[in-house]
C-alpha cells in the first residue's frame, strides 16, 4: 500500500547521532504524500547534545512537516480515542524506549503515542538504534517480534568490531517498511548484514 494520504506519526527519541538520517526520512515520507505528526520524547526535549538543540530539532520537524511535535503525554494521547494516526514510526528507537515499550511503560509522549495508536490495531514500525541491541536490550526486541501489528525497520550491526552489541536500523527503509506495514507485512529480511 503506498504511504500516499496517509496519517503518519513520525516519533523521535534520543539518539541524536542518527538524527540526521532521520530529518531526511521524514521529509522523504512528506514529499511522498503522507501527512506526517511529529512526535519528541522528552529526552529529545531535555538534553543538549553536540548534534543540535530541541529548539533546532523543533524548528526543523516543523519546517518538514508544518506541524510542531507533540510534546506532552495528554497531547499524545488523543492518538488513541481519535484514531489521529494510519501508522506511527519511532525513528530512532532507543534502547531505552524499547525496553519501556516491551513492557508497556507509557511514561513519555512517545511511548503514550504508541501505546494510544496501538489500540486501534493499527501498524506500529519501531527503528532501533541502540548500543545494547544484542546485549539488555535483546529480549526486548524478540517481544516486540512477536507483537501483533509492530513491525521493524531492518536493522544491522553498525561496528561489529568496537560496538558488537550495538545494532541501527536502515532508516532508508523506513518508507518501504511503512508501506508493507500498512498491508500487515514485515519488510524482510528483517536482519542485514553488517556495514
């Protein structure tokens, strides 16, 4: 199904070394059609980091998208009751956020968009970025594997050598990944080799 009119919540969390990836992805679904929400975990709110501001962030996922983030657990919510949202991305997904969303913690405006959208059964595509992925962090991917209408963007190991438990999502493949999800299916394979 293409992405083409549709409702697309682009959430983002703190891993700020693929942030700019991600700016380009979002754009790529704009210019395709979707109308994409933007979505900020209060770490990407709270922390000041060598890639840039909250407010550069804020100001860049508006100019993109025309809309400001949501920022707050009751603005996030409505997601849910008024089925706001055709499918959510989290681009990147922490560890962190993972790991709260495998036990469904809802204690930031992403995880509360997740766990709003979800309700609805509609598809949920996560795109980890994460030092831990195969170490703490990997029981928690094997949950979400197996959670209905979650899927995941395909992901590698980045630096097997000096990060060997650290694994990133392609996030070129975020549109192709949406766009499977949108017809219930997991864009494989779900593992690729390494950069």
């Amino acid at each position: 199904m293409t992405i083409e009119g549709k409702k697309v919540g682009f959430a983002m969390t703190g891993s700020f070394c693929t942030f700019q990836k991600a700016f380009e992805e979002m754009e790529r679904l704009v210019n395709a059609g979707a109308d994409v929400t933007p979505i900020f975990s209060n770490s990407v709110q709270d922390i000041r980091c060598r890639f840039g501001t909250t407010e550069e962030f804020m100001k860049k996922a508006a100019e993109i998208t025309g809309k400001q983030p949501i920022l707050r657990l009751e603005t996030a919510e409505p997601i849910g009751p008024k089925s706001l949202l055709d499918i959510l991305v989290i681009a990147p997904c922490t560890g962190n956020t993972l790991s709260k969303l495998s036990l469904a913690i809802t204690d930031s405006p992403v995880l509360m968009a997740a766990k709003a959208h979800l309700r609805n059964e509609k598809p949920l595509v996560i795109c980890i970025s994460t030092n831990d992925a195969l170490s703490m962090s990997f029981k928690n991917t094997g949950l979400l594997l197996n959670c209905k209408h979650v899927y995941f963007v395909p992901f590698r190991q980045d630096n097997y050598v000096k990060k060997p438990n650290s694994m990133v999502a392609n996030m070129s493949l975020i549109l192709p990944t949406l766009e499977a999800a949108l017809d219930e299916k997991q864009l494989q394979p779900i593992v690729l080799a390494p950069l």
